[in-house]
C-alpha cells in the first residue's frame, strides 16, 4: 500500500507540475530573404584560409546564342567518362536572331586540361537541330541524343542520335530515329542513358496532344572496332503517359 501511495504522489506531482508550469517556446528564427543585391564575403567568417584551397578554373567549351538548352526536364548535357574525359554537347545558335541552331559537341582533355577546338564541333548533318544530351558507354564513346529537322524547315522535328567514331574523337555519325517509331510522330526532345551492356535507351515526347511519351533501344554497330550506326529492334519501341 505505501509504494502505491508514493506512486500515486509522484503521478500527482508530475500532473500538478504540467497544469501549472509555465511553458516556453523556442524562438525560431525566419530565413532571411535574399534580392540579389547582397554583398556575401569572400570566405565564411572564422574559416583560416589554407594553402590547397583554390577557386575553380573556366574552360569555355563553346559559345552560342541560344538561352533555351533543354524544354521541361533537363537532360544531361556534359558526361565525365572513366579516363577523366568532360564531354559536352549544346545547342549552338550560329546568329542572334537563332534561326540556325545545331548541336556541337567538345571533350576536355584532362592532360592538357584543354577542349578539342575552341568553338567546338558540329555533330548534326541536317537542317536544324537542338536539345541534345550524351550518355557514354564504359569506354567513354559518346551516344549523343537530339532532335533535328530533315529538309525544308517547316518540316516538323524527329528525335536523332549521334555515335563518336571513337571515344573523345569528336567526329559523329548522326541518323534519325524516326523511322524505328509508329506513324508520322513528331518525338523531340529526347532523353536517356546507356547501359552496362553498351545499348543506348531513350525517351522521346510527342509533340501534340496528348503527348505521350514513346521508349525505344539502340544497339550500338561497330565496323573495325569503330562505331557507326545504331540499330533498333522494333519490339523495343513502346510509348506510355
């Protein structure tokens, strides 16, 4: 009976305490609103400089004077291959009022720590083209994906690719991808990946309503170890909202 009373206390104590303490509240802070206009430090406060730090160098891969490089979700533009390789691919716009636009594409050496070319290279063969992104096998071969128009420019775009000759060579054999999908579709703005197996796996947005998306798989095709085209089994091209 006593440890059940001195329970019972304890209880009522705790109980009494909660009813009648005072509460306190932890003051948090708001984020401060940032417009751009503020002047930040050159190091945080309380940092001891030291001597391996370093600022990051700029290597201009090439120029142009088209804003727009992607449209919804950004594709990968620059790709590090295993040698250390940086491999990019853009949107090049040749005048200001962007109505040439091809793709180029640059690979920084990281022994010299210098691109091919200053300016790039162009890696369409076409009209117009643009939107591009890279993927590269284990080797570091370049499978670039984009969307370009053939002939006249006021026919619609289709989703192409672009296969290096060899790793970091930046001489591309590029073909459309239109001919391996359903119908008269206008895909473009392609995105995807290669795989451990080397096969090239993308996904292209039809244009007009209701804008599925369509899937396909390119297998690589090599002539002397060189690569050359991409092959597209039929019964790897589906689409899907």
């Amino acid at each position: 009976m006593r440890s059940c009373a001195i329970w019972f206390a304890t209880v009522t104590l705790i109980l009494c305490g909660l009813a009648f303490g005072t509460t306190r509240y932890a003051h948090v802070p708001q984020p401060t609103l940032l417009t751009g206009m503020e002047e930040s430090p050159t190091m945080a406060p309380g940092v001891t400089p030291h001597h391996h730090l370093r600022t990051l160098d700029d290597f201009p891969a090439g120029t142009t004077w088209y804003d727009t490089q992607t449209n919804g979700t950004a594709g990968k533009a620059i790709a590090v291959d295993p040698d250390g390789w940086i491999q990019v691919v853009w949107t090049n716009a040749i005048d200001n009022a962007s109505a040439t636009r091809r793709v180029y594409y640059n690979a920084w050496d990281p022994g010299s720590q210098l691109f091919l070319t200053e300016t790039g290279t162009q890696l369409d063969n076409q009209t117009r083209a643009g939107y591009a992104t890279i993927g590269l096998n284990s080797d570091g071969l370049g499978f670039a994906l984009f969307h370009q128009i053939i002939g006249p420019s006021t026919n619609p775009p289709h989703t192409a690719y672009g296969v290096d000759f060899d790793p970091h060579y930046g001489v591309f054999f590029a073909d459309d991808v239109h001919p391996h999908f359903p119908g008269n579709l206008e895909l473009i703005w392609p995105h995807g990946d290669v795989d451990v197996n080397g096969n090239v796996h993308m996904v292209s947005t039809d244009y007009n309503a209701p804008m599925l998306h369509y899937y396909t798989r390119g297998i690589p095709h090599f002539t002397q170890n060189h690569a050359d085209s991409l092959a597209f089994p039929p019964v790897f091209s589906s689409r899907f909202r």
